[in-house]
C-alpha cells in the first residue's frame, strides 16, 4: 500500500478500478465435481485358508456381477454422454493398532455396466500385505465402484453394479471367492 500511495491520485484511482474489475469478475457460478464412491468390506478368514510351510504364489478375487438395467437411465442418457463403464478398484485395508485404518489400491479397472459374469482381480499383493504385517488377524479388501469420470450421471451409472452371488438360491448369501495359489515350500522350495 505503501508504494502506491506515492503515485499521483489519478493513477491510484486507476489502480483502485482495476482491482474492482478484477473482484466484480470473479464472482463466477461455483463447479463441483460429483462423485459418489460405494464402497464394500469384505473380511477374510486367512489362517486356515494357507497351509504349513507354504507361500502364497498368487490370489484371485473374484465377484459376479449382475446387470441391472433401468428404463430412467435410457431416459437419461438422452440428455447426457454415454457412460458404458465403472471403475472398479480393490483395496487391501491394514487395520492399525489405534483402531484406524490404512489401504493401499492392489488393483482397478474398468468395467462394462451392462455386462452379467464374473470378475477377476489380482489380490496377490494384498495376501503379501498381510502375511507380512497381520497374519493373526482376518485379511480385510475394500471394493470401490465409481463413475468412470467426474459428474454425476456417471456416479449414478456407476451406482447399477451390483456384484451378488450367481445363482440366487446359493448358500454363500453374497459372498464373493477368494482362490489362492499356494507353493509347497517343503516339497519345491
């Protein structure tokens, strides 16, 4: 303020309307970016599922999705740009001691929204995540569906996968399978 106060009145008021023109123009329409994450735990018991004196060479998570088709997003689609896809990402979640957590991303991709069948992920990395921190403990995997980009017709869009059990009548109430590949070290190692 200092250095224009010595500036003759006139080219103070200059100064003085271009900040004014400069505050007035920018009260814009604010833009928020839309974007609804579901998100699903899913606990595993591991203890039991890997046996003595074996390593856990890979682990494959798989869930089956069903197609869920409503007549309001043909509707909709009309008035926006095709969403076709979801991002699905699966995350291993380390429960720390103070009873927060930490996730680390093991695998994402993008999925067809109108597609019935099942799904792979590669969890080998979350199994080696817990074998190494918390192996007395269940492995816990976040699964995260989110539009495939920002707004909120994809949020919506994303919000119709439905991972579920493959035939309705299964005992297994929704859970999804965890196959792991382990290596007899006794025998091979």
């Amino acid at each position: 303020l200092r250095l224009y106060i010595s500036l003759p009145s006139s080219g103070y008021m200059a100064i003085l309307q271009l900040f004014s023109f400069i505050l007035f123009s920018c009260q814009c329409k604010r833009h928020y970016v839309y974007s609804d994450t579901a998100r699903y735990r899913m606990v595993f018991d591991m203890e039991s599922r890997i046996p003595d004196n074996s390593e856990v060479t890979m682990a494959e998570l798989k869930l089956y999705q069903r197609a869920v088709h409503h007549k309001r997003f043909t509707v909709e689609r009309k008035n926006h740009r095709a969403v076709n896809n979801a991002r699905v990402s699966i995350y291993w979640v380390e429960v720390l001691p103070n009873g927060s957590n930490r996730t680390s991303l093991v695998d994402s991709r993008l999925i067809p929204i109108h597609e019935t069948g099942w799904k792979s992920f590669d969890v080998t990395q979350a199994v080696h995540y817990w074998s190494k921190t918390q192996k007395k403990t269940p492995m816990h995997l976040e699964v995260w569906i989110e539009g495939e980009r920002p707004g909120s017709y994809a949020a919506e869009m994303a919000k119709s996968v439905h991972f579920t059990t493959q035939e309705q009548t299964d005992n297994t109430l929704g859970k999804p399978e965890l196959i792991l590949y382990t290596l007899n070290l006794e025998e091979y190692g």
